[in-house]
C-alpha cells in the first residue's frame, strides 16, 4: 500500500524516502530523508519519544537508554549525532547527575525543527547551547569549531 498525500495525491515523505534511488544526488539524499524524519518525528507534537525516533513510553525509553550511563566513567562533553529533539541528551543528564556525574551536552541534527525543540529542553536544565545549521549533511568547519566548543553563537 502506498500512502499519500491528500492534499496533493503526492506520495507521502517515508513513501519517497523508499523509494529513492541508490545513486541520488546527495542534496536529493538529505532532502527527501529530511522530509521523511519531519514527517514521522513530529506527526504527534505532543509526543516526546516519537519526536526522538522512538514511540514507545517512558518505561520502555528509560530501560533501553539508562545502560548509557553506566558507560560513564567521569564528568565531560557528550555529543549525540542525530539528536532529534534531544530527549536522549535530556535524559542522560538527569540520569548522570543520580549516578554522581556531570555531563555537558551537546547535539547535531540536521532538522532544525528537532533542534528547536532540543534548545528549549537544554536551556531548562540550565545548559548553553551552541546552534549549527547543517544543510545538505555537510559537515564543515562551523561543526568541528562547535564540537570543540569554540563557537559561542547561540
């Protein structure tokens, strides 16, 4: 079954991002699996798991993501690539702080919607946070400098 869109009979994102060809363009690439993460994660803004990729409920979320912490074994940077909107970073943080330790996050997603979403979460738990705009999934030297904490732009 294909779905598509009712407004436009068009085939809808995930429909596209099947059926997209090996051998895209890579600015076709970004842009039609950008479509297809928008459509999904976002669908239920009410839902913080879908909006992270996942849509189970928190019971699920905390076992199949607190094995993280354990991993830790001092205070430091975190970086999530593919942060969606940030719930994992989120959750870590809180759950790091139980276990005695301080993590600085930070987060990478190539839609700027999720990282909206991720900036609010951040800043309520008290964090700065560095923006950087990733088009076509290029990575370049803006991404590095934030990575390495030298890009106070917010």
């Amino acid at each position: 079954m294909h779905r598509t869109n009712v407004v436009n009979d068009r085939p809808s994102a995930r429909e596209r991002w099947r059926r997209l060809r090996r051998d895209a363009p890579r600015d076709e690439y970004f842009r039609v699996l950008r479509d297809a993460v928008v459509e999904f994660y976002l669908a239920d803004p009410g839902n913080q798991y879908q909006q992270s990729g996942r849509s189970s409920e928190a019971r699920r979320w905390e076992e199949t993501r607190r094995l993280f912490v354990r991993a830790l074994h001092r205070d430091g940077d975190l970086l999530d690539v593919g942060c969606a909107n940030g719930l994992l970073l989120e959750t870590l943080i809180v759950w790091a702080r139980e276990e005695g330790f301080v993590i600085r996050p930070h987060g990478i997603d190539l839609v700027p919607e999720l990282v909206e979403v991720q900036l609010r979460a951040v800043y309520e738990l008290g964090f700065d946070a560095v923006r950087v705009t990733l088009s076509a999934g290029e990575l370049g030297p803006e991404l590095l400098a934030a990575i390495q904490g030298r890009n106070e732009q917010t």
